[in-house]
C-alpha cells in the first residue's frame, strides 16, 4: 500500500491491529479485504516465509545479494536514527526551533533531550509545551517503524498521547499540517480509525502541496474503508481524490485503482468494477497471473452469481448458470493461491472465497475444509476471523450443537472492542448480528448448554451487560425446558430434572445479579434487579431473592411493580419462617392496593401464614375478603386457591360440617384441578367425623329418630367411600411421571382409608381382601404396620383369631425389615420403638 511522502511526515505503514485485552493479536491487512473485495497486503504471511526460504536455496547468488541488501539498509536504519557525535555533544539551551531542527536532521538524541527540558521548565510557554509533544510523538513514530511486535504498539501508543496532546495544546506554527497527519497516521496504525479521521479531516483543507492533499486523500481512504463499519462511499470518494489531484506513479496509481476497484465491489457497482480491472490488467507485463487481479476478477464474477442466484431466487437448487459463475470464480480463486508470491500474499483471503464458492454450490464438506485451513494455518487474521463465523455457521445448519459454539465463542473472543476492530469481510454490526443469530438459533433449538458456552465470552464484541443478559436469558430458559421436561418424565428421572431446573434458574439469577452491579448507574438496573429475584425465586433460594427484591424495591420505578414486588418479598420471608415480616409486606399491599389482583393473592397468602401462626380466625377471615369479594370471580385462580384452603382450614379446624361444604363445592367446581385428589381426601374424613358425631347422637338417641341418625351415619360413611374412591381414581389416571411427593402420600392414604370404611360399614371380608393388596404394595413402609393392624382387627371380629395372629406376627417381620431410614414420623403416628412395644404385646394376646 504506498504512498507518497509529504515533508517531515513519515508514511503509513500497514494497520496493525493490537491484541485486544483477553483477547489474542489479531493481525490485519494494510488494507483489509471484505466479502467483496480482495485485500490490500503487502506483509508475508507463514506460507510466504516458507516460500521464501525455499527460493532463497535455490537461488543463493541472488540471496547473498540480497542479504546483502538487507544488511546496507539495516546500516542506513542505524545511522538515520543514532545521532552523530557533534549531534550527541551539543549542550545549547533549549529552545523549540533548536528542537525541531534537531528532530529534522533527524538527531534524536538532542530533539528529545531539548523536548524534555521545554516540556519539564519553569518558563514554559504554550507554544514550547504544544511543539515539545509534538517533537517526542514524532520520535516515538519514528522508533515505532523499526520496533516489531508489542514494542511496536507501545511506541504507537506513546506517540498517539504526545501528539494527541500537542493537537490539544496547539502545534507550533507551520507544523500544524505535519502534526495533525503524523497523529491520524498513528491512529490508523493502532486500527483507530474514527479517531484517525478526526485529524486527517482537520489536516486536509491545510494541505501545502497537491502532492500533501493527495496523500491525505489516500489515508483517508484507508480510515474509511477500514471502520467497524465501513463508509465505502466516503473511502470511493477520497482514492478518487486521490488519483485526481496528483499524477502518481505508477505503483501508486495501482494500488488506488486497487482499492478502488475493491470498493466498487463492497458497493455492488459491479461494471465500473470490470472498467478498473481492464486498465489494471495491461498494468505490468504477466498481469494476466497477478494474484491480486485474480481475486479482484473472481470475486466480481462471485458478486455476479449471487446477484444472479438473487433474480432466481423460486428456482429450486442451485441453477446452472448460477453454478457455472460459482465454478468459474473458484477456478480463479485456486488460481490466485497458486501463483500467490512473497509479493502480495492473497493466499488466505482465495481459500477463504474459494471454500465460499464450494459453500454456495452446496458443497458443504469442501467448503468446511477451506474454512478449516484458514483457522489453522493463518490464525488472527482477517479472513481467519471470517472463515470461524461461517463455519460456525455451517456447523449449526448440520446441527453439530458443539462444534458451532466452539467456534462462534472463538470468534467473539478474536473480535476484540469494537474501537480497534477492522475487517471489511465482516463490518462490526453484520459480525454482531450473525453471532447473535447463531446464539438465538441455538437457545431455539433447545440447545442451551451449547448456547451457555457462547454467551459468557462474548464480550468484548457485545459489552459485558449485553453478555450477561444474554447468559442470564439462556439459564432461565434452559430451566424451564428441565422443568417441563422433569413434569414430562417417570418418577426414576423427574427428580433429578426437576433439582436440575431449580440450578439453571440459580445461576440465571446469579448473572442478572452481576448483569445488576453491571448497569447500576443506567436505567436497566431495576429490570435486572427483578429478573435477578424472580429467577432466585424460581430457584426456590429464598434468602438470595430477598435482599435482591429489597434492593429492586429502592431503585424501581414508583408503584410500578410495586404489588408484585412485595407479594414476592411476602413469599420470602414466608418461606424462611419470618412470618411477621411477611405480614409486614402483605399488610402494605392490602391497605395502598386494595382492589388489584395481587391485594387478593396476598390475602390468600397471609391465610397461609396466619395457620402457621396457629391464628386459624384471622386465616377465616382474610380467605373469606377473597371469596366474598366483587372483583374475583371463581373464574381467578386466586379464588380457587382460596376456595380449597378455606377447606383445609376448616378441617384443620376441627368443624367438619363446614369443611365438608366447602371441599365440596371446591371439587364439584373443580374436579380436574391438582389440589382436588387431596380435598376429597379431606371432604371423605369431614364425612367419617360427621358420622361419627351422628353415631354418638343415635346411642343417646331412642325410636325413630335413633334409626334416622344411624342412617345419616351410615350414609355419610358411604359418600366417604366414594370421595376415597374419586380421589384414589384421580390420581391413578394421571401419568406417573407427573405425580407429585404429595400425590404419592394422599394415594397410600386413601388406600389405608378406603377398608378402613368399609370395615365401619359393617364390610369387614372386603376390608380385608383390600387390606391384603395393600400390605403387599407398602411392604418397604411404615403405613404397611397400620394395614396389617386393620387386617387384624377385621379377622378378629370376625371370630378368626389366629388370622389375626398370623397377621401380627408377619407385622412384626415386616417391622424389622424395613430400611433404617424408614420416615415414621412422617407417616406413621408411631415411632418404630412404640410399634415394636405395640405389635410385641399383641402377639402374646
């Protein structure tokens, strides 16, 4: 990429793009190639190392002249920049002329020791202070070009603060020129391209000579066309200028009809593209197999294809005019890697097109394989960069999950900021969109753990609030899937899906906490407070949700979530046993929200609460404001949920006249509801107590009405029955794998229920015939010692005393057999010490 001199100001070399924090060194192009355009490079790639080596063995006089070439520029290197012995020895005063004449002739030594003392002194004035930066910036410029590697960028970096320092102050008079393209050329070195313009702009219109303008023109070009988001307009126009406003030479003159024509194609202006490349072919002798017009060559056709596949778009496949331009571009593409020299090195940009052209015919295995070759053998390059996107894309379309996130993980990592990113395959924006369509299509797919391994080590291509909502998304989504699919699954799996979700929706929680401290200055940080609390909350981690829905409720926006917030807040303390804070929270959203939705949820809640607290009275109460408002329906789910708890209170209550009246309307409103099985269960014991109550008014009862009260009795012990048989019957028909622990429970009690009342009916052989099944199912519980001690008492009553018997003793076995940890207190009144005293008296009976 040449360019002409202007006076005392060095020229560009190629942008080099500096390693990104956490992020490898991406080297670029002098001027970077794009989709459509070949790139502009001049630096020798490892291939052309090689090569070189091996055109050096066979060519030894040649290489000894040229080592010795090498050796005299190396010496001119040297004595440029190491200052004479007059020059080393002068010990003038300081002044700025003396300083710019020094740094003019080049004597370092002086310029930098006058530049130092102008910059430190008592007396300094503005001007000597602008012209001292300028004279340190332009000689750690000038070590810049002789340094490699990271010395290099520390050189630029230097040379960018002094003169950006002296462009703040003001540059000396009639350096202002030479300052301000010194400073853009550095910018444009580091790849700071928007803030290279900022000083070639202002320098341009300053410009002393044509010849100044035009050099002007051609930075700018470079700075435009190489932005995160190229303004090709803008960069066509300045190497228009560039041509026009000075006759160059002729290697001048190509390498702007280069990157013009390189241009055109990014434009789409594909016949002013085939224009520059007749004038480009005549240009040398043999251009006919320059590598450089190979690439420009197929990639118009390439363009052309596409525009062509783009007018046959319903055709189906790839139609053969189509695929003839695709062949014809690869061919030339293959072409141009062969003949590539030390010269040019167009080697990874024509494999990278070359396995484009096989991708668009459908050849996805050839076009892996050029891809591949780009990311091994030129790693941290443009076209490396380029080549990882679309083959991550390519892996997603073949549903290697994996393999794709890899990938598309390295590339956001190889990306870097977007202040120093250049790649004109991939403008900044089209790389963020297309990774972020590779995400998507993954969380899509259901395919979080992949998509997790992408979202986390995508900044600095997204900022890290961008990463960490993205990860937080993906978590929170991942967890419902395991959630539906634990309430999908058998009863051996869905526990550990199930304990699975409830870790997602944690570490959902956990990214928008740090998502949290990450925006706490912007207006995203109530959202990402509440998602972080809701996801806690989801996770059942109670005492993380709270002080996260504390801190949402100081910064959220006024009475905006305000009810929802503290029913949350509720249901923490709740859940942590802190039942008068969370009255607290509930009291504050009846009385300041009376008739919103959430002023009835929580009234349901403090119900649940008060029971805790033993205040059955106040649970009536506020269970009642919800049944008996005029703003729910029975349509609400909070006043079903409030219809069958005021059930379970009542029965918990003891009145079990009222809490048959309503379990009753609660399963004949809702028979198909999950807390249905458990309120029959509950309605077939308010019966059975009812019956009881009716038995103990018959036996002081006489006549008729003695004969009324048994009958009531005896019917309330039949619909019993039956609200036991419903119950079981509800819970068998359900899928198993969708059962919950309560479920479980409620079906062994309703079948230890069930011959319970056929035995109060008088039905004691059935009883038994039930009791028998049952024993044989609860063999590994505790419940299965009550079985068998119905089974004994029916035999009994039925005058066979040594079934009853037979039946302890096998109690007693299945006593001492069952697992250590069998769960008594749970499920049985008794401890296991107690039924060991209890079945070891009745066997001596």
């Amino acid at each position: 990429m040449a360019a002409t001199v202007p006076p005392k100001v060095a020229p560009p070399k190629a942008p080099a793009p500096e390693k990104a924090p956490g992020a490898p060194e991406q080297r670029a192009a002098p001027a970077p190639d794009s989709p459509d355009a070949p790139p502009d490079v001049t630096a020798p790639s490892t291939g052309r190392i090689a090569r070189l080596l091996g055109w050096a063995r066979g060519h030894k006089l040649l290489s000894g002249i040229a080592l010795l070439g090498l050796m005299g520029c190396l010496t001119a290197v040297v004595l440029v920049l190491w200052p004479s012995g007059d020059d080393a020895k002068d010990t003038r005063k300081a002044t700025l002329p003396l300083a710019l004449e020094a740094l003019d002739r080049h004597d370092h030594t002086t310029a930098h020791r006058m530049a130092k003392d102008l910059s430190s002194g008592r007396g300094t004035t503005l001007d000597d202070y602008g012209g001292a930066a300028l004279v340190l910036g332009t000689i750690a410029a000038r070590q810049a070009r002789v340094k490699g590697g990271e010395a290099r960028d520390n050189y630029l970096r230097l040379a960018a603060t002094y003169l950006e320092e002296a462009e703040r102050v003001g540059f000396p008079d009639r350096r202002r020129f030479e300052g301000l393209v010194l400073h853009g050329t550095v910018r444009l070195e580091l790849r700071e391209y928007e803030r290279s313009l900022t000083s070639l702009n202002e320098a341009l219109p300053l410009a002393p000579t044509k010849r100044d303008t035009a050099h002007c023109h051609r930075l700018l070009s470079i700075a435009y066309e190489n932005l995160p988001d190229p303004d090709h307009e803008s960069a066509l126009h300045h190497v228009e200028r560039a041509l026009a406003d000075l006759a160059p030479t002729a290697a001048e003159r190509r390498a702007s009809e280069v990157r013009r024509c390189r241009i055109l194609l990014k434009l789409g202006r594909l016949d002013d593209c085939r224009g520059v490349l007749k004038r480009l072919a005549p240009a040398r002798e043999g251009a006919a197999d320059d590598p450089v017009v190979l690439l420009l060559e197929g990639q118009c056709i390439l363009a052309e294809a596409r525009q062509l596949r783009q007018s046959l778009a319903a055709a189906p496949g790839v139609p053969k005019s189509v695929r003839e331009k695709l062949e014809q571009a690869h061919d030339l593409f293959r072409f141009a890697e062969e003949v590539d020299d030390l010269r040019t090195n167009v080697t990874p940009a024509a494999i990278l097109l070359a396995g484009r052209c096989a991708a668009e015919m459908g050849e996805a295995a050839h076009a892996k394989e050029d891809l591949d070759r780009v990311r091994r053998f030129y790693p941290q390059t443009q076209e490396s960069l380029a080549a990882g996107l679309e083959l991550g894309e390519l892996r997603l379309a073949e549903r290697d999950y994996g393999a794709a996130a890899a990938v598309i993980a390295a590339v956001a990592e190889e990306a870097g900021p977007p202040q120093r990113y250049s790649n004109a395959y991939v403008p900044y924006r089209r790389l963020q969109d297309r990774v972020s369509s590779v995400v998507n299509a993954l969380a899509h797919q259901g395919q979080f753990a992949a998509a997790v391994k992408v979202t986390p080590r995508l900044s600095p291509l997204f900022n890290r609030a961008t990463a960490l909502r993205l990860t937080g998304e993906n978590y929170a989504h991942w967890g419902e899937l395991l959630q539906k699919q634990a309430a999908e699954s058998d009863a051996l799996h869905a526990p550990d899906l199930a304990r699975e979700a409830l870790e997602k929706f944690r570490t959902a929680g956990e990214n928008y906490e740090q998502l949290a401290r990450e925006v706490f200055a912007t207006r995203d940080l109530p959202d990402a407070l509440w998602q972080s609390a809701r996801n806690y909350l989801r996770a059942k981690d109670y005492a993380r949700a709270a002080p996260a829905l504390d801190s949402y409720a100081r910064h959220e926006v006024p009475g905006k979530n305000r009810p929802d917030t503290l029913l949350a807040l509720a249901e923490c303390h709740f859940a942590l046993g802190e039942f008068d804070a969370a009255l607290h929270e509930l009291r504050e959203c009846v009385e300041i929200y009376p008739r919103y939705p959430a002023a009835y949820e929580a009234r349901l809640i403090a119900g649940k609460v008060y029971v805790e607290q033993n205040k059955l009275n106040e649970a009536e109460r506020v269970l009642l404001e919800v049944l008996d408002s005029d703003v729910l329906t029975p349509a609400s789910a909070t006043w079903r949920e409030s219809l069958f708890a005021l059930g379970r209170l009542l029965h918990l209550a003891g009145r079990s006249s009222d809490a048959a009246a309503r379990l009753e309307e609660a399963v004949t409103r809702y028979p198909d509801d999950p807390s249905a099985p458990w309120a029959r269960f509950l309605l077939a014991d308010s019966y059975r107590l009812e019956a009881r109550r009716e038995l103990a008014r018959a036996e002081q009862s006489e006549g008729d009405l003695k004969t009324q009260l048994a009958g009531r009795a005896r019917q309330m012990r039949e619909a019993a029955l039956e609200q036991v048989q419903k119950a079981l019957e509800s819970i068998q028909s359900r899928p198993s794998q969708v059962l919950t622990p309560l479920d479980r429970q409620i079906a062994v009690s309703c079948s230890l229920a069930r011959p319970a009342l056929l035995a109060e009916l008088g039905r004691d052989a059935d009883a038994i015939g039930e009791l028998i099944t049952v024993v044989r199912s609860l063999q590994s519980r505790p419940e299965v010692l009550d079985a068998c001690l119905q089974a004994a008492e029916a035999y009994r009553r039925l005058n066979r005393p040594e079934d009853a018997q037979s039946t302890i003793a096998h109690a007693r076995r299945l006593l001492d057999q069952l697992p250590a940890d069998a769960d008594f207190a749970g499920t049985s009144a008794s401890s296991k010490q107690q039924w060991q005293t209890l079945l070891d008296w009745m066997q001596k009976l």
